[in-house]
C-alpha cells in the first residue's frame, strides 16, 4: 500500500468479488489498461497490462502463487515488483491497489515503472 | 591339494574369470591375485561419473577387500608383477614376491597410448584410465579454469563431459574431421558436436596437436596450424594399447595384443589371458561386453570343462553423457552390398541409420532415441532375417527402451533370451530365473546375483521394469520418470494413481495429499490436474476455469494482438447455405475475413473478446457449437466426400465422420485428437497422420491409430480392420478412452502409443472384447457430462452490468464512488 499518492489519483475498479480468486480482469483506463490481479491468498495486485515481451495482455493470464502467467508465449511476472521472472526480463509498471470496503481502489500514478524484456528469452525465441 | 592359480591385473577382466570360476569349481584352486593398483577391484566405467561428479569412488568398488578375504584369496595390491618364470612356473613382483603357479592368468588390461610430444612430460599433462588419474584431474579442476582434451573419441567426449561439469572452460581437439568417426557417421557427428557445443564444450575439428607448453607445468596446448589454446589441464585420449609387456618380455607370443585361441589360451597351455590385453583372431578390445564374455570362457576351461569357446559378436557403443542419447553398433558404414535406412528429424535432434546386407540387420547407429536399441542389437546378434519387418524397421518396435516406466508391457513380452544387460550379458531369462529362484527383491540384489545393471548402468532401468514384472505388486522401482513439474515429487503416473485410489475430486484436495510443494501449482501442473480430475470422475470433479490454459478458459484462440478466433463445427467437413451465410453476416458485421482452416472448418478471426458472447449467441442460433479449435479436446473429424459422390470410394466416410463427430465432440483429452475418414485407400482425408483415422475398404474400414503431423510427422501403426460402422464407432471410443484414460497431460495419442506400444494397445482395445465394450461405455458415460457447448452457456454474457462477474467483460471505472 501506498500513501504517498493523492486521493485524486485513485479510482474505484468495483468490488473484489468481480475478480475470482485466483483470477484476473482488465481494466481500461484513459492512460492504457491495468491487470487488476487477485491471487489465491487473497491478496490484490495492478500492474500495466502490457507483457514486457510483445505486449501480451497478462490479465488474461493465469494466477499462480503471487505470480501471473502471458498467455501468448508464457513468460511470467512477479506480481509485487512488476518484474519477470528468470531466465526471462523486463519489467510492467506496478500501480498502487487497496481494498476498501470490498472495493477495489487503483492508483493510476504507477509506483514503478515499465521495462522492456531483452529479448534473449526462452519466451522470445516462442514468439 | 588344491591347484595354484594366479591372476596378474587385479581390474575388470581377470576378477570377472575368479567370479565366474567360483560359481563353477569353488574348491578347485587356491588364488591369488597380483595389481598394480592400490585398491580392491573397481567399476573402470565409471570414472566418467566419478570425474563429473556423478558418483564417488566408493560407488565403484566391484570387490573390495573383504571379497577376497572372505573367498580365501591372497590380493597383493599396488604390487606390480615384473617378470614370468614360466620354467619354474613362478611369477616375480617389482618387491620381490614371487609366487608358484599351476595355472596363470594373464589380464593386464591396456595403456592409454601417448604421443612423444614435445612437453607430454609436463605437470598437467595426463591420461584418462585409472583412480589415480581421476584423483589428479580434480585436483586441478577448478571452475574458471582451462582445459583442452586431445581426441573426440568415446573416453576423451567423456572426460570433456565431467571436467565441464565441474565448472572448467573445456575444447576437444580431435584429428579427424568428425567425432567418434569409428562409432558415428558424418550426419550423427555432426548432431553430436552440436549437442556438445550448446552444452558449453568448445570441439576443433581437423585439428592436429603438436605439442605442450610450459615450463614446468602445462600453459598451452600448441596446433599444428600455428594456433595455441590456452591450458590449465591437457587430457590425451586418443587411443589404447593393449598392455603385453609382461607377456612379450616372458617369451609369450604377442602382436598386437597377447595372442590367444578360443579357449583364451595363450600358446604357453598352462597360461590363459583375457581383456583388453588380448588379441584373438586379430582383434583387440575396448569395451567390457566382450572382456565379460571371454571370462566366461576363461573360467570355464580353468574350471576343466573345457567345452566354451570364445566368439567374436557385434559391438555396441554408448556414450555416457547426461543428456545424450548415441547408441551404435555393428557396421554402420555399410559397404559392398549393405542397403541402408536412415531417419532424420533435426527438430527433435533424432538420427538413425540402419544397415542392411542379404536381409540381415549388421549395422545400427541412433542418435537422439535409443528406445530400440536392444531389439536392434538382438537382430543384429541372432542374424535374423529383416524382410518382413522391413518397413517398420526404423521406427522400432513397441519393445524395451531405457525410459522408466515405459517398458512395463513390453517387458512381458519380451523373449526369454533377450539380452537385457549388454557388458554383462545377462538375458531377461537369466535375471527372472535369479529373482525367482533367490528370492531376490531389489536391484541391488539382482545386481549382485546376476551382475545385469553392474557395469555401465544403462539398461538399470530396463532390470527394473523386469523386477517390477517378476514380483508383480511387491516392488515399487524409484523414481525414474521426471516429476510434473517443480510443484512436486510426484510423476504423472503416481498423480493420476493417487486421484483414482484415493479418489480425489478437487486441486487443492489433490495438492493436499500428495504434498504440493506451492500453495497453489503452477501453469504447468494446474492444467493437468485438472485434466487428470475431469477425465477420472466425470460428472463429480468440477472443472476448474482457473487452471484452464487460456484458450480452454475462454474457448477461443487468443491471437497475437489479443482479439481471438471463432471456429465453429462443421460436422465431418460439410457445411450449407444456411451455415455459410450465418458466417458471412458475422464476418460482415465485425468486418473481419474467413479463413479456411487446416481442418476443413471456417475460421472467424479478429473478434474482439467482449464481442465473443454475441457471436457465439449468433451461431448458436443456427445450431452452431463450439468445434473446441482452442482445446486440449476431440476437434474436427476431416473427412472426404467417400461413396456417396466419389467414383472411387468404397465406403461413405462422410456419413461416418459426422456420426463420430456427432458422438466424438466435447470430449477433453491428454493432447489435441484429430480423427479423419477416407473412403478408399487414397485417403484424400489424410486419415493415416490422425491421431486415428479410418480408411474403407470394400470390405469394411481399416482402422489406424497415433498419427499426427504437427511438430513431427508421425504415419498411424494399423490397429485392425472391421466390416461395419458400430464396430469402427466402437473401436474408436475404445481406443479414445484407454488414451484419455492412461495418457499423460500434453502428450500426443501418437508419444503415448510410442511410450506404451502398441501390442498393449491391441491387447487392450482388440483383445478382449468385453474389456473393449467396458471402455467405450465410460468414454459414453464421460461424454454425458462433457457434451455441454460452451458457447453456449456463455453466449449473450455481455457488459458487466448484466454479469458483473463474467469474464468477458471488463472491469470499468466507477465514477461516482467512493
Ligand atoms: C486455425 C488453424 C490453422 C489454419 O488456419 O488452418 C490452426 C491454428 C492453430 N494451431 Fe494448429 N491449427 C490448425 C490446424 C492444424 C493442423 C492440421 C490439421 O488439423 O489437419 C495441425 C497438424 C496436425 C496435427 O495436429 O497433428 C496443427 C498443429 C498444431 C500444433 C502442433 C501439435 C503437435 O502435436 O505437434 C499446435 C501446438 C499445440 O497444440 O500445442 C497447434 C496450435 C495451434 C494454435 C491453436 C496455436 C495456439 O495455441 O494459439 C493456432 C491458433 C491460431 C489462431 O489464432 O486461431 N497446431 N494445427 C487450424 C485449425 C484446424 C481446425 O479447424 O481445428
Ligand atoms: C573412463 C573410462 C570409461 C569407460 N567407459 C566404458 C563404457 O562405457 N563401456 C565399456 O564397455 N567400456 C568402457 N571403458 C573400458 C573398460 O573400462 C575396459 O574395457 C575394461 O576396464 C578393461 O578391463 P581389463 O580387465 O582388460 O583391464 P583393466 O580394467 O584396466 O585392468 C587391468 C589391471 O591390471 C593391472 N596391471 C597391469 N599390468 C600389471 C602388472 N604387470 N602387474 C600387476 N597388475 C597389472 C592394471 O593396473 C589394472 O588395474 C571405459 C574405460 C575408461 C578408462
Ligand atoms: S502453423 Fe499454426 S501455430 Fe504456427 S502460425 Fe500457423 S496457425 Fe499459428
Ligand atoms: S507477449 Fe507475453 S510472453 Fe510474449
């Protein structure tokens, strides 16, 4: 959680039931689209929307531990930092979420920014 | 008063003669046995395992001193025997020892042959043969460090192998212009070398080595071309010399090697010799296999029954590098009059060669599947005639390979005199004899007993399976299949076991009892245990959307910009005015083309996915379902126009292949399963690359079973022929659910079927007719549940305020909270 933003920043995405747990959903936004991410343990996550391999959408992708799978060619993200996971690289922005009063609450000033993958990945040679 | 017998070279030839001996005449002679080297006898092979780390030494002892302490035998180790008075019948040690012999065996083994190079004397310059070798190796083994290994053969491959795997930067330099060029052709070479660089090992071809430099320890390995590659360590393997010298300087007669008749006797009678040391009929010898063979002779005429005689059989090699699968054997380089058959699939890194003369198999050379490589050898071996099984012949048979589990069936219907172990020459007949008539458990007891699996190991898991069979439900092997994946320890057949025994319904309840290592899987185990749910309790298990590959959960093709395609059934291939014009008004309407799809059905890309509800709703309008294009699942049955239109056809394919379908769609399956139905031999349905496929024939249909043509290309093996449609509807089922039921997740009817054979196939589907019927009821049972279009119960799910839930839809801002 992140307090240093403004309230004016932040933009109610619905209640938490609308996400399965695990589960994920898309989030379209005037600033491109956020994976708004619930894990099995509960836990909520947003982060851009774009695989840092060849833009894939990860909301689509499967949630597994804090972690989420790009359905195009696999490559994974850690959820906390934004971060693939190796032998893959790059990075997606991540956005600060709560949860208020079952309510979803995103940031839409990212906390971290993107990264492009180096293209020397098991995922790129998938593509 | 017992007779004296002597044994000079305490290694892997001359202990197997006191074995065999033992076993054969135990009170006969009293020993003793002289060795250069400091130890008991040890497992030579090994070393390779032993420099990469694979094993310790203690994991090589054959007979450590207890063994012969135990069998009254006198061993003097680090005692080299320097001189032979064979008038006095007397041998001399270099401290003096001399011993009296009523019978002397020769097994001195060989020497590595060096070349008078320039600085081979040099701190670092060293060979590749014993413990003490081994030991010096590690020494100066140190990751980061450099070492060049002269000669690409079988033994310097293996040291490159185990000085990478500690961690050195490591270059073969080899003569030749290929690898192992007296085991492998150019083509296999060539697979080699590259399996061997992409695993770090830097290989110079054609390159011939002049020299070392250095002062007092080795620097460089120089070429002949003026190049000099940088060395910390220089292994030379380029070749053995049999080790006559003790013979030659005793008047024994040598060429090459100590020369022997097929008794193993030299041409002093009282004198036997066997191993690497020898030479009989002009040849000499580098691998075990024979050497065990020859001390069977050996021992047999010490013993005084005097009837075995020592014969020459094909050579196998194998290379013992983790990962490489090089098997070859006999003469792979054909010759005056020899056909050969050759296979290549460079995408899976496969090659094999098979040679042929007067219809007899004499050469075999596989590279990157071994799987049939005893069947290969026993053809090669028995000189059976190949004309029948020609055809076949490169694909194997459904017999024995070197994968864990796979054998099991082919286990049991492998013949009595198969030749299980190679180095040792042990039968499927002589290891089930030892288990059953020693009441032996493990395998190290058969080990110990028959000496099968002892040698270089690769047929353990072969011993195994054979084990497993004899005892039946008492043995559980250990683990050879990899687990699922890294979740857990479980493979995928103690997973699917687990959810019918215990019969588990849910992920979580399955994860729970079998102790997933994550809270929640991964998408590698999550999709299959899932599959491995559904398929096993149809109608209870709940499927789990969550642990759906992305396509399965939503039921399209995500494609590469995120918008998806639509491919709807067209039942055996035909379609209609109607069905056409609903397809073209939806492409119309969301402006996007059609494209005719590889199997014969109509492609709507480009929708976008909370456009997909309404399209689905559209086509299901006009009783369009689902063709499941996106699914590990039974898709399109592709069928030709058969009798009803065809001049040709002998039977209506088309009739028969919307039945299937009909029957057929919904269900899910380890893998995609393709059917096809021609209707007559031409097979305009490509009927005979589905996973199956049936082709008529004026008697009936012919069905054919684990075709694909996807990643590989793979012909159906012929299941059985039937005369009418329910027989042809039955067998299908059959053979679909035994595939459903056994297959592992993500593999193909067509690897399930190579995994298992297809005599286990028959024997389930064909030979038993009740068991058949049994199977194709659950596969009618199962598909109760599984008829269910999934389009349909998701069609018209539109925005998120009619389903806020839905997964179509997406999440939106909403304005006026908070
Ligand atoms: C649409 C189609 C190509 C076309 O335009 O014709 C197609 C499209 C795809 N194929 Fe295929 N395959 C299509 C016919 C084939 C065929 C030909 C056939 O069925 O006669 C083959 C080889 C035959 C076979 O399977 O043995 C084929 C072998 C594959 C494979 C390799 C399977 C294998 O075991 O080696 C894959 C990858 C996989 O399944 O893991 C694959 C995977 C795919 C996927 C689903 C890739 C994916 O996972 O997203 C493609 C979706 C593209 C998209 O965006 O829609 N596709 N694919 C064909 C749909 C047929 C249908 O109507 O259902
Ligand atoms: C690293 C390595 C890997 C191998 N891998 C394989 C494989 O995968 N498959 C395979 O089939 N083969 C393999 N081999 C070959 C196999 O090890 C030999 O064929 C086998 O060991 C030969 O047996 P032997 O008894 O003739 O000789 P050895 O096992 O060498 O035994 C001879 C013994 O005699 C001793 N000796 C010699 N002269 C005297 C003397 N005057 N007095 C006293 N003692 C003496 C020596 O010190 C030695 O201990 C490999 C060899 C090596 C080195
Ligand atoms: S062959 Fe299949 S998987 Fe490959 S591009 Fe074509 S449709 Fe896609
Ligand atoms: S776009 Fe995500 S892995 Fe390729």
């Amino acid at each position: 959680m992140n307090t240093q933003h403004e309230s004016a920043q932040w933009v109610d995405a619905g209640p938490v039931d609308a996400i399965p747990s695990p589960g994920a959903r898309r989030l379209p936004t005037a600033h491109g689209d956020i994976a708004v991410v619930r894990t099995g343990s509960g836990a909520v996550y947003a982060i851009g929307d774009r695989c840092p391999h060849k833009g894939g959408p990860l909301s689509q992708g499967m949630v597994f531990g804090e972690r989420v799978q790009c359905p195009l060619h696999g490559l994974v993200v850690d959820l906390a930092s934004g971060r693939a996971v190796a032998p893959d690289s790059g990075a997606v922005a991540v956005h600060p979420v709560r949860v208020d009063n079952g309510r979803i609450l995103v940031g839409l000033t990212p906390q971290s920014a993107a990264a492009p993958c180096d293209g020397g990945c098991a995922c790129a040679q998938a593509a | 008063m017992k007779e004296k017998l002597i044994l000079v070279g305490n290694g892997m030839a001359g202990v197997r003669v006191v074995e065999e001996l033992l076993a054969l005449a135990p009170d006969k002679y009293e020993i003793a046995v002289f060795g250069e080297e400091p130890h008991g006898n040890y497992n030579r092979i090994l070393l390779s395992h032993v420099l990469s780390g694979e094993k310790r030494f203690a994991d090589t002892v054959l007979n450590d001193r207890a063994w012969y302490t135990a069998r009254g035998i006198r061993l003097e180790t680090g005692c080299k025997v320097v001189a032979i008075n064979r008038a006095r019948r007397q041998v001399i040690a270099a401290d003096g020892t001399i011993a009296g012999y009523d019978k002397l065996l020769l097994a001195t083994g060989a020497r590595p042959t060096m070349m008078p190079l320039p600085g081979g004397h040099l701190f670092g310059v060293m060979s590749f043969r014993n413990v003490a070798e081994v030991e010096a190796m590690l020494d100066l083994a140190r990751p980061g460090r450099r070492a060049v290994v002269v000669g690409g053969g079988l033994l310097g491959l293996e040291a490159a192998w185990g000085l990478k795997q500690r961690g050195m930067n490591v270059t073969v330099v080899h003569l030749m212009d290929r690898l192992m060029e007296r085991q492998l052709d150019a083509p296999a070479a060539a697979l080699l070398r590259r399996s061997l660089e992409a695993r770090g090992i830097a290989v110079e071809l054609g390159a011939e080595t002049q020299g070392f430099t250095g002062t007092q320890q080795v620097e460089a390995v120089r070429l002949r071309d003026g190049r000099t590659l940088p060395a910390d360590l220089a292994v030379v393997a380029i070749g053995i010399r049999p080790n006559v010298e003790l013979a030659q300087q005793s008047g024994i007669h040598c060429q090459r090697g100590i020369v022997v008749n097929h008794a193993m006797q030299t041409y002093d009678p009282r004198v036997y010799a066997v191993g690497e040391c020898v030479e009989h009929a002009g040849n000499t010898y580098g691998l075990v296999a024979p050497l065990f063979r020859q001390a069977k002779v050996a021992a047999n005429h010490l013993a005084g029954l005097g009837h075995a005689r020592y014969e020459d059989q094909p050579l196998a090699t194998k290379l013992k590098i983790t990962g490489i699968d090089l098997y070859s054997a006999g003469n792979f380089t054909g010759g005056e009059g020899c056909e050969e058959l050759v296979m290549e699939d460079p995408c899976r890194g496969v090659y094999k060669k098979l040679v042929i003369r007067d219809d007899r198999l004499v050469g075999a050379l596989l590279y990157g599947d071994t799987t049939n490589e005893t069947w290969y050898y026993d053809l090669m071996r028995d000189g059976s005639d190949v004309s029948e099984l020609r055809p076949s012949l490169l694909h194997g048979h459904g017999h024995l390979g070197d994968a864990g589990h796979s054998g099991a069936v082919a286990v049991a219907g492998m013949p009595d005199d198969t030749e299980v172990c190679g180095c040792n020459g042990v039968t499927k007949g002589m290891i089930v004899k030892a288990i059953t008539d020693k009441g032996l458990f493990t395998l190290e007891e058969v080990r110990a007993h028959t000496k099968a699996s002892a040698s270089c190991g690769s047929c353990t898991g072969k011993v195994e399976q054979i084990l497993a069979f004899t005892l039946g439900g008492d043995y559980s092997p250990a683990p050879q299949e990899k687990p699922l994946c890294t979740c857990t320890e479980h493979t995928h057949a103690e997973v699917r076991a687990a959810i019918r025994e215990q019969h588990l319904t849910t992920i979580p309840e399955t994860m729970r009892f079998l102790d997933w290592k994550t809270p929640d899987g991964c998408p590698k185990c999550r999709p299959a245990l899932n599959y491995y749910l559904i398929s096993t309790w149809p109608g209870e298990a709940e499927d789990d959307p969550q642990s759906r590959t992305h396509n399965e959960r939503v039921h399209a093709n995500i494609q590469n910009d995120g918008t998806y395609s639509v491919v709807p059934r067209t039942w055996g291939g035909l379609t209609n005015a109607k069905e056409l014009r609903v397809v073209a008004d939806l492409a119309e309407k969301y402006n996007v083309p059609v494209k005719v799809t590889g199997g014969q059905r109509l492609a709507i890309p480009f929708i976008k996915k909370e456009d997909l509800p309404k399209v689905w709703a559209t086509l299901n309008e006009h009783d369009m379902l689902s063709g499941f294009a996106y699914g590990k699942a039974v898709r399109s049955v592709k069928s030709c126009v058969g009798k009803g239109l065809c001049r040709f056809g002998t039977q209506d394919s088309l009739g028969l292949g919307i039945r299937i379908e009909k029957e057929f769609w919904g269900a899910w399956t380890p893998h995609k399963f393709k059917l096809g139905v021609s209707g007559c031999p031409r097979n305009c349905a490509e009927a005979t690359i589905k996973d199956f496929g049936i082709v008529g024939v004026d008697s009936g249909w012919e069905l054919h079973v684990g075709g694909t043509c996807g990643v590989r290309v793979r012909a159906t093996d012929l299941l059985c022929k039937v005369a009418t449609d329910d027989e042809a509807i039955e067998h299908a089922a059959a053979f679909l659910q035994l595939y459903r039921e056994e297959g592992w997740y993500l593999e193909r009817s067509s690897a399930w079927i190579e995994r298992v054979g297809l005599p286990y196939v028959k024997k389930r589907v064909l030979d038993d007719a009740a068991a058949r019927q049994t199977l194709a009821e659950r596969f009618r049972y199962a598909q109760r549940f599984a008829q269910v279009d999934p389009w349909q119960a998701r069609a018209g799910l539109g925005s998120s305020a009619d389903r806020p839930d839905h997964e179509y839809a997406s999440l939106e801002v909403v304005e006026a909270a908070a």
